[in-house]
C-alpha cells in the first residue's frame, strides 16, 4: 500500500525491489518503466519495466520512454482499478536526485521515483511529486512497508 501524507510516502518494499533489480540489471544504462496503481487511494500496486528509447550512447545518463509503450500499458490496466500514476528511473553512478531535465518534464500530479545504482547495487531510492507546472518538485519521505 501507498499512500502520502504530509510529504511522506509509504512504498512496499517488494516493489522496491523490483525497480532495484530492474535497475541493476539496465547498468550502466538508465531504466525506467511506469507505476501502476489507484491514484485516487495514492496505491502502487505494481510496476511495469518499459525499454529505455533513448539513443545508445545516451542512455548513461538519460531515458526516452515511447509513447506507443505507454499506450500499450494502459491498454492491458485493469480499467476500473489501475492507472499510470507515475514514472521511475534509475541514475548510474549519480544520487537519486532529479536533474534539470527530470524536473522539466515532470507531469504535475504524477509520482516520479529515482534509484542510484551505484557499482551495480541499488544505493538510494527518492520520490517526487510535482503539484504545479511551475513550482518546484517536492522530495517525499519514503517509510518502506511490507
């Protein structure tokens, strides 16, 4: 269960896990996918590893998720109780800070979580949420739960 309450967001630890390893396994390259989930309840219930579109010698330090994989996500949700509420992507040997580029293209309303892989271990999990276009992201505090 998730949810956010004053800047705080309980995340499961199972799928923690699951980006961890996602991230492990993209090293050196960034990995990113979408978080699934009930907004309404601010509930991740799972996650979806999409392909970095990012041109190769890029993907170190940034990812491109196509459109078309998105809409093939949304197209397999339960329609009634699942929707995209965030994204996720890991940062190769960096912190799990949003860069410039991360922040500009937040979608307001949206969960955005960042992993640092460092040495090919998960070292540091962030999330973010952005409420308005023009202001800045909030850091959540993270309470891992099982």
């Amino acid at each position: 269960m998730t949810e956010i309450m004053e800047n705080n967001l309980n995340l499961n630890i199972d799928i923690c896990m699951k980006m961890s390893f996602q991230g492990k396994m993209a090293y050196p390259e960034e990995c990113c996918g979408v978080l699934i989930g009930d907004m309404d309840e601010l509930k991740i219930d799972k996650i979806c590893s999409l392909e970095n579109s990012s041109e190769q010698s890029k993907r170190g330090d940034r990812f491109i998720i196509d459109p078309g994989e998105i809409i093939n996500v949304e197209k397999n949700l339960e329609k009634d109780t699942e929707s995209i509420i965030g994204i996720y992507h890991s940062h190769p040997d960096a912190e799990a800070v949003l860069s410039r580029e991360d922040e500009e293209n937040m979608i307001p309303g949206m969960l955005y979580i960042v992993l640092s892989i460092v040495d090919e271990k998960c070292r540091n999990i962030r999330a973010y949420l952005k409420t308005e276009p023009d202001k800045e992201a909030t850091s959540l505090k993270l309470n891992y739960v099982r």
